[in-house]
C-alpha cells in the first residue's frame, strides 16, 4: 500500500489502506480540526522530534471496555491504602509534559514533541482532551491524558513518578466513564499491563464500527469532574 502525502486540504485516505504497521499518512499539521477529524475516524499523529507529522490506524486494536474493566487485587490494596489522591483536569500541562520528560529520562523516544504538547493544550482549552492527575503530599506521582469524542476516550500515554500511581489514575477514570455511558477507551497498540485491566484487540474494520457509532453521540466538552 502506498503511504499518503497529506496537502493542506482537511481531508484523510481512508483509514483501511493504511500500512501493515499502521502507518496511513504523512505531512499535514495538528490543527484543531485535523486532529478532531482524525480521531473521529480511528487516525492518530505519532512520530518523533525532527521527523514530518506521521499519521496512523493500526489493526488490530486495543480497546477497553470500562464495563469489562478488572483491577488486580494489589492494585486494590493500593487504592484502600488511600495512598494517592486523584483529580481530573486540573493540571494537564504538567502531565502531558510529565508524559514525555519520563520516557526520554528512561532512554526511551518519545513522540509528544513540543508542538504535540501545544496542538493537545489548545484541544483541552476547548474542552475535547482531558487529564487525570495522581497526587501524593501534593506533588503530582502519576497521571493519563487522552482525547474525548462522543462515547470513546482516547488514552495517549500515562507517566508514573511513584509506583502505581497511573494506575491508580486509570482505575479512577475507567467507573466515571461508565457512569458516563462511555462506550469504550482506544489504547491503540498492545500492552501487556492494559490487557491485565480487561484489554483485548479487535480488528481495525470492528473499531471503525463501533467508533462510527459512538461518535454520533454529543461530546462531554469541557472541565471534567469525578462523582465522588
């Protein structure tokens, strides 16, 4: 399959030709409106600093289903322990950063370049993307960020400074958003930990399905708050 150059035009091949790793498109930028028009058709920018923008649809794809979702019984020692309190939306500058000074102090690449903290800042400003921050004697230990349209969230990456503390972080989003009649969380690619909560891997066709129709449904803009 070819790889597509991306113009200025907002439009993107469909998401089925993509590469057998997934890899769809090249160029464009991370306007609001591509980024939404992306994710809402199962797309998402990953590359890293120095390379052109590098758009991707994987198959299969891992989902979870916060119906299904499963925490292990140590992390639910961890949670009674009340070791780690937990808000939402209330520092998402300082996780998305968090996100990628804790991959490149590991050795690890990183595809959150600066422009992709920008691009994500302007989308939580509107109201699509969202944090949730772990705190421990008020520094912040561990966090997610992701992505809101309609009924699907889409995880981007966690970080953890102290043990656990993203999980904790996911096993407090993961009962909002099923209060929420969230339909499921796109994680992407395949994690082993993720599957421990409850992922498994559809095909990319199957995702498409169910993100067409969850996408229809009214997107939860704005601040977001857990019901305690």
């Amino acid at each position: 399959m070819p790889i597509f150059q991306l113009t200025d035009e907002l439009v993107f091949p469909k998401p089925e030709l993509a590469e057998e790793n997934g890899l769809l498109a090249v160029g464009g930028d991370l306007s609001l409106e591509r980024l939404l028009l992306a994710y809402s058709l199962g797309i998402f920018p990953w590359y890293s600093e120095g390379e052109p923008i590098l758009w991707w649809s994987p198959s299969p794809r891992l989902i979870l289903e916060p119906d299904n979702f499963h925490i292990p019984k140590r992390l639910s020692r961890t949670i009674r322990s009340k070791t780690f309190s937990v808000t939402a939306d209330r520092a998402f500058h300082q996780v998305i950063s968090a996100c990628s000074v804790t991959r490149t102090g590991i050795g690890e690449e990183t595809w959150i370049t600066d422009d992709m903290v920008t691009a994500y800042c302007k989308l939580y400003e509107l109201g699509y993307a969202h944090s949730v921050e772990c705190w421990q004697e008020g520094k912040l230990a561990g966090g997610l960020y992701g992505v809101s349209l309609g009924r699907t969230f889409f995880g981007e990456s966690m970080f953890s400074i102290t043990d656990n503390s993203s999980k904790v972080a996911l096993s407090k989003l993961v009962p909002q958003l099923r209060k929420w009649n969230f339909d499921m969380i796109d994680c992407q690619m395949k994690t082993t930990h993720l599957m421990k909560f409850g992922a498994y891997e559809i095909s990319g066709a199957e995702f498409r399905k169910r993100l067409e129709r969850s996408v229809q449904h009214p997107v939860r803009r704005g601040r977001w708050d857990f019901d305690d």
